[in-house]
C-alpha cells in the first residue's frame, strides 16, 4: 500500500493563490455534485476537484496517481452511476471520497492528494 500524500496548503505552491481565497460558493454545486476549480499563474495550472455529499465537502487535486490526467475528462461529473466513489474517466480507478484511497483500478492502493480548505457562511476558502 502507497503512503497517504500529505495535505495539499494552496499557498505552498509557487504561484499558488494565498490562503483565505475563495474556491467555490457551495450553491453553486447540488447535493452529490462536483465542480472542477483551476488555477492559472502564468504557464502552471492547478487543478482542483470539488465534490459535494450531503453537508460535507471534499477537495482533492484534480489530477489521477495512475497517469495524471484530470478525473473528470469533461463536464463536472466525478462519482461513479451510484454515486459511491469517486472515479477517473481515464481508465476507470475508483476512490473513496472521504480518503481518495484507490480501491479499484490501475493505481489501486494509492491516493489522491486532499487540498486543505474551510468552509465559511456558504463557501469553501483555502486554508
Ligand atoms: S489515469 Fe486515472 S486510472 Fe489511469
């Protein structure tokens, strides 16, 4: 089994946007919903995931262990039909949406990077 990445801090990165940003105001995704978030500074992108279960949030860096792509190749569709796992539409990988922990696929036993962040009066902000 791979080791669990570290939390992703937004503000650790060069470029990355300072802590306290807004990421997303949380009714622009429904229940069960997702909503890719990116980051542009110059040439690098940051790519975010955002999935919405019930009255909890998850952040993930929108970028697969097993080839790097962005799990959602279009639209901001991130679970699987029966809204269980998260999936990659790459070559089909599944993780749990409270640790990111592959537990089908190529890249099974891995785990996608969470991104530290906190909610305030309706919106998610990095942290
Ligand atoms: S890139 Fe995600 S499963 Fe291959």
């Amino acid at each position: 089994m791979k080791k669990k990445p570290t939390t992703l801090h937004l503000a650790d990165l060069p470029g990355g946007p300072p802590k306290g940003t807004l990421l997303v105001e949380l009714h622009e995704i429904a229940d069960h919903g997702g909503k890719s978030v990116l980051f542009h500074d110059g040439d690098r992108r940051i790519s975010l995931l955002v999935q919405i279960r019930g009255d909890k949030a998850f952040i993930y860096e929108n970028s697969c262990p097993h080839a790097g792509t962005p799990l959602n190749l279009f639209g901001e569709k991130f679970l699987t039909i029966d809204g269980s796992y998260l999936i990659c539409r790459t070559h089909g990988a599944q993780f749990t949406l409270e640790e990111g922990r592959c537990i089908l696929g190529p890249c099974k036993g891995d785990y996608l990077r969470p991104v530290a962040f906190e909610e305030k009066e309706g919106a998610l902000y990095s942290a």
